[in-house]
C-alpha cells in the first residue's frame, strides 16, 4: 500500500517535469521575440536620434555658412563704403563739385566690379546736394513728388516742425495717437528716408516704389520713387571756388566790398551798404533790385558773398550734379530751363547760369538762393557679394567732409525691395577688377560721433 502511494507520487512529479519540459520551448520562444521587440524598438529610436541629430547638424551647417558669408560680404561692403570715403576725401577741387571729380565716377554708377578675396563689390557715391532736402522742402517743392497729395504734403511739414498745430490738411498727435499701435508726432527734424513711413498717408510704394524700383505715380518730369529724389540730410560749404570765406552782406563794409575780385566801385558798394540799412539781406536774389548795380555785376558776387553764418549751408540743390528730375522739383525750374542747366555744366558758380544765358534774370532771382555748385554731405551706396553662391550684403551710408576730413555719419543694411531695387544699378560692365588705389591716410578717416550700424527691412 505504502509502496503504491510512493509509486504515484513518483509518477505525479515525473509528469509535472515532463510537462514543464515540453512547456519550456514555448515560453523561451516568447521571451526570445519579446527580446527582439525590445531591441528593434530601441534600434529605431537610435536611428531616429542619429537622424535627427544629423539634419540639425546639417541645419547649424548651412546656417553657420550662410552667417559666414554675409560676414565677408558685410566686410566687402563695408570696404566700398570706405573707399568711397577716401575717394571724397581725396578731392582735389572740394570746393566746387561735379559729375566729372573722381568720388563721382567711382565704380562706374554703381557698373564697375571690383575684386577683393572670395568676393566683390560695387560702389556709387552721390552727391546728398543733387537731392531735395526733406527737412526744408517747401510744400510746393514736396508737391511735385510723384504721388504727392496736399494731405500727405502737410502731414511731412506738420511731423518735421516744432508745433502740434496741424497744418490746413495735414497731422498732428492727435491723428497718430487714434492709431491702433498709437504714437505722436516727431515735431523735429527726419533722421532717415524710413521715417517718411510714420506720416500720415505715406506708404512703402510711394517711397520706395514698386519691385522695379519704378515710382508708384510717374510724372511728366519723372518715374523715380521718392527714396531717389529726397535726403534727410544735405549741406554746403560756404566759401568761394578757391575755399576762402564768403562775405556776409549784412556785415560786410564798403572796403570789404571794394576788396572782392569783381569790380565794385564806391559808389556800387556804398549802394549794397545802404541796401542792408534799410532790410537786413534775407536773399542774394536782392542784389538784382539795387540801383545803379548791373546785372552782370551782380551775377559775378553770387560767388563770393552770403546771407547766412556759419561754415556750412543748407538746403542747396548742386546744379553740377542734380539731375532733371530733381531740378523740376523747385516750381519755378521747368523742363526746359532743367534741360539746359544739365547741358550747359559744369559751372564755377551759380552765377554762371545768368552770366551764360542759361536762365534769365527774373527765373535767376527766385531760384539763387537754392542752388549751390559745391557739396559737404554724400550718401555711398555699397553691394559685397561672394562667390560662388550669390550671396550679397548691400549697405547706404552718408559721409560728411569739413575741414579736409571725412566723416562717416551712419550706414545701414537695406534688403533689395524696399532697399537696393531702386538704386537703378545696371549689370556689371565686365569681369571684376581691381579696386583704384587710395593715399590718404588711414588716421583721418573717422567715424562721427553718435555712430550706429542700423539693420532696416528685414
């Protein structure tokens, strides 16, 4: 009996242990294909991170090389601002301005491609004197822009004078503050072309024109955008051709006046003295209104005698290098009378234009006192670009030349639409070259104080 139950109980364990024996392959198997999950899974995610981290790599790359490159073309630029600012600086007739000095025919307008390292750059400096002054502009001057309405015309004189009273159709604070981002009127001075896009009714297209830097409106006299006829910033020296002080006529003495290279005699200068007793000299154009001062005479002094103090003046159009365009600007300047100042320069002075017959007496009165033959202010326009690949970096700056010096007063990076697009630059002229080689010395070359990189539109 006993031996029969040791018996079962043999048997009984003998088949628990069989039958863990044929479970055993079943249950390996299962932990096998759950080992080989585990290690797909965890191979894909590797792959992925791989990937991943491969594509960003890639991304820093490309981003770390594109940054690279608009360093050096940011350096290309930046070299034709400077040569440009040397070329200024190295003119040998600062006293009288025209297309034909070497600052002008720098870089071929713009055409000419000069070669440095990896790269090259183009350069084209202009006169600030061949533009209308936005800060000064008369309303009737700011009319003729393409585009223009009285309303908008207003709302520049009202954002640059020192009041809150809005002009007859123009804005004041009070408009701007009703603005969803709401903000007030400057009441001073533009400091830039851009700032022309806080006035009431100004618009990118009407500044900058369209995507072939076409003007929004064209006139009869023009199919330039704003940004290619105005400046914020324009002066001229106020001297004579050969640099030397002008007279101011409401100081000046009857033998000072005698003592000028024009043949005044006492009785002529006694008259101009006489003159200013009874008005102080607001315009040169008085002159022509003098008895017994001939009109020839009166031409011959334009050069050498002023209204105003000071070094430099402002609000002068140069007409050695204005362009019809902008010379139509001033009202009493037509098409015609444009014309034959462009086709009868360069002038030594503006007196030229009424000794020549380029224009006559009466037109000469109204226009004298704007017009100017030499510059102080010039705004460089710059492209670097690197090859291969066609990245660019284009910049403006203005420069500012007193005293034999040059001074670079601001510059900014601008994008091609609004920016560069409108500069009308043709394609290069042939194969780069190598940039004219300067003397000046490095040490007189400065930056103005106040200087400041801007980066605008993007």
């Amino acid at each position: 009996m006993y031996a029969t139950k040791q018996k079962q109980c043999r048997l009984t364990v003998w088949k628990r242990k069989a039958m863990q024996h044929r479970a055993s392959p079943l249950r390996r198997n299962t932990e096998s294909g759950a080992a080989l999950v585990i290690t797909i899974f965890v191979l894909a995610v590797l792959v992925a991170l791989v990937v991943s981290i491969s594509q960003s790599a890639r991304v820093e790359l490309r981003a770390s090389r594109n940054f690279a490159a608009e360093v050096q073309c940011r350096a290309l630029a930046d070299a034709g601002v400077h040569l440009a600012a040397v070329t200024v600086q190295n003119d040998s007739t600062p006293y009288v301005d025209t297309l034909d000095d070497e600052w002008a025919t720098l870089g071929e307008n713009g055409a000419a491609e000069y070669e440095l390292g990896n790269g090259t750059y183009r350069v084209q400096v202009v006169d600030a004197c061949s533009l209308l002054d936005v800060n000064r502009a008369t309303r009737d001057e700011l009319l003729n822009l393409p585009g223009m309405t009285e309303e908008i015309a207003d709302a520049i004189i009202d954002w640059r004078d020192a009041d809150d009273e809005p002009s007859e159709a123009g804005a004041e604070s009070d408009v701007y503050e009703n603005y969803q981002v709401p903000y007030r009127a400057k009441n001073g001075p533009f400091e830039s072309l851009d700032e022309l896009l806080l006035v009431a009714g100004v618009t990118p297209r009407l500044l900058y024109g369209d995507s072939n830097g076409k003007a929004l409106e064209p006139t009869q006299n023009t199919e330039k955008p704003w940004c290619e006829l105005l400046t914020v910033r324009s002066s001229s020296p106020n001297v004579t051709a050969e640099g030397e002080t002008r007279l101011n006529l409401n100081q000046a003495t009857v033998q000072q006046l005698m003592q000028l290279p024009v043949g005044l005699t006492q009785q002529q200068a006694q008259a101009i003295v006489i003159r200013r007793q009874q008005t102080q000299f607001s315009s040169l154009g008085t002159l022509f209104t003098i008895a017994g001062l001939p009109q020839e005479t009166a031409a011959s002094l334009i050069d050498y005698v002023t209204v105003e103090s000071g070094n430099q003046v402002n609000n002068k159009i140069n007409i050695n290098t204005a362009t019809e365009d902008v010379l139509t600007l001033l009202p009493d300047i037509t098409p015609d009378i444009a014309a034959a100042i462009v086709a009868n320069r360069p002038y030594q002075s503006v007196g030229e234009l009424l000794q020549n017959g380029v224009v006559e007496a009466e037109v000469f009165q109204r226009i004298v006192d704007r017009l100017t033959t030499k510059s102080s202010s010039f705004i460089v326009k710059s492209m670097g670009r690197l090859y291969p690949g066609g990245v660019y970096v284009a910049e403006i700056a203005t420069l500012q030349r007193s005293g034999g010096r040059v001074q670079i007063l601001s510059r900014k990076e601008v994008k091609r639409w609004p920016g560069w697009a409108s500069w009308g630059w043709e394609a290069p002229s042939g194969e780069p070259t190598t940039p004219p080689a300067t003397s000046a010395p490095v040490s007189r070359l400065f930056r103005a104080p106040g200087f400041s990189r801007r980066k605008v539109w993007g």
